[in-house]
C-alpha cells in the first residue's frame, strides 16, 4: 500500500506529459518496455579486424555485407583476414566465376578496406601468394603467415576481434 501511494505522488509530482511515457513501459507483452531506438547510432573510428571464416566462396558475399556496414560507421578502419576454402575466390584464375563478388571486395578496398588472406588457406587450396588477386593498387592485399598470428598482431595494434562465420545448408 505504501509503494502505490508514493507511486501516486511521485506521477502527480510530474509534468503530463511524462505520465504517458511510463505508463507504455507498463506493457504485459514486452517485460522491458519499449527497445531504445538507437537505430540511426552511429560509432566514431571504430578499429576492427574481422576474421572471416569462409567454407564456401557463398560466405564471401556475407563478408562483403558486413564489411560494408562497418565502414558506413565515421573514420572506421577495418582489416579482413579471409581464411578458408573460400579463400579460392580470390585466385586470379577463378576471378570470371566470382566476378561480382571479387569487384564488391574491390569497391571496399577502395573505401579503405585491408584485405589479407590466411597463407595456410592459400596453401591449403593449392594456390601460392601470386596466385592471388590484389584488389586495389592503392590498398593491395596481402598473403599473410596465417589468420591467427595475423589477428594477434592486429589486436596488438589496438583493433578489435570480430569473427565472422557464415552459417550455411
């Protein structure tokens, strides 16, 4: 009895047009209230490496989608390690099968996206670093010595983990 009544001065304490604010947090379907919209949020020079994790050069197309809401962010800086049998996409020879997909990782490139591939995917597809397309002359990527001590380097640099692995049928 005594929580309802300090409720009750407490609202008529307050101005009109806060009492319907509370009274829509009283929602029996959603235990919370209302979400926050913070929808339109933008995050200032975010550092991320994003370690792609590719089974099938399908998942390279959900990278690129990633890749490209993270650099709508202000001043972001992204680095992608692509690691994987996907990483075949990239191959020079292959470059007419995935056409559109490689030019999306160019278009990124181009917006200041590094790119490097895991050098024991590459191997492991049977390709060597020159097999491997550059993307952008300005930004080329990189065969590196593989994904994990790439992302330990990366996280040193102060950029922050992220990894993305596509779930596929």
């Amino acid at each position: 009895m005594k929580t309802r009544v300090c409720i009750l001065l407490l609202a008529l304490s307050m101005p009109a047009s806060v009492i319907p604010a509370i009274a829509a947090d009283e929602d029996g379907f959603a235990p919370g209230g209302t979400a926050i919209n913070q929808y339109s949020k933008q995050f200032h020079n975010l550092k991320i490496v994003m370690d792609l994790k590719t089974e099938r050069p399908s998942s390279i197309k959900f990278g690129a989608v990633v890749a490209s809401r993270i650099m709508d962010q202000p001043n972001a800086q992204l680095v992608v390690i692509i690691e994987g049998p996907g990483v075949s996409v990239f191959a020079k020879k292959n470059y007419l099968d995935h056409q559109g997909d490689v030019d999306s990782w160019v278009a990124l490139a181009n917006r200041g996206v590094k790119v490097e591939y895991c050098g024991n995917s590459v191997h492991g597809a049977g390709l060597e670093p020159e097999d491997m397309i550059g993307l952008s002359h300005k930004n080329p990527a990189v065969v590196n010595p593989g994904a994990y001590p790439t992302l330990g380097h990366y996280e040193s640099l102060g950029f922050n983990p992220i990894v993305i692995t596509p779930m596929e049928n």
